[in-house]
C-alpha cells in the first residue's frame, strides 16, 4: 500500500491520481506543519468558533484521519497555489 513505487489510479480528482502526481513546491516546512494544524482542526467537525485554542484539546478519537489526510493535501495545493478554490 505504501510503495512509492505503485501506479497512480488515473482519477484526476483523487491524490491517488492525477493531483497525487504534483511535486510539492513554493512551500517550507512551516507552511506544510500550518496545513497539518488547519486540516485537524477541520476534521473536528468543530465549527471555527469553536475551536479549542490548543491543537491538543481535540478529541483525536472523535476526528477520522483519512479526512485529516484529504483536508491537509487540499491545503497544501492552496499553499502551492494551484488549487482551483485558491488560498483562502
């Protein structure tokens, strides 16, 4: 599952497929640690407000880690800026 070696599925939707195949760049090790922070925030299923102010008051058991894993590539197109939404 996890050979870098697999072949991509072709779906140009999916990071298994044609958006999986883009080279991270434009971005530093910070800006990547900031979309990690935002995509578990947004897989809290907390609305903004709400947000504890501390990443370590979520409830990791309630948040689904495939979400955090879509959110956060979704974040890292933003930061690359080839997102069709943009950095927001």
């Amino acid at each position: 599952m996890l050979d870098r070696e697999r072949p991509y599925d072709g779906q140009p939707w999916t990071d298994g497929g044609e958006r999986g195949k883009n080279e991270v760049t434009k971005i530093t090790m910070r800006d990547l640690r900031d979309c990690i922070i935002r995509a578990c925030y947004e897989s809290s299923a907390l609305s903004p407000k709400d947000y504890p102010k501390s990443i370590y008051e979520l409830d990791f058991n309630q948040i689904d880690i495939l979400a955090v894993v879509q959110s956060l590539l979704c974040w890292v197109e933003k930061y690359m800026e080839i997102s069709p939404s943009g950095l927001k």
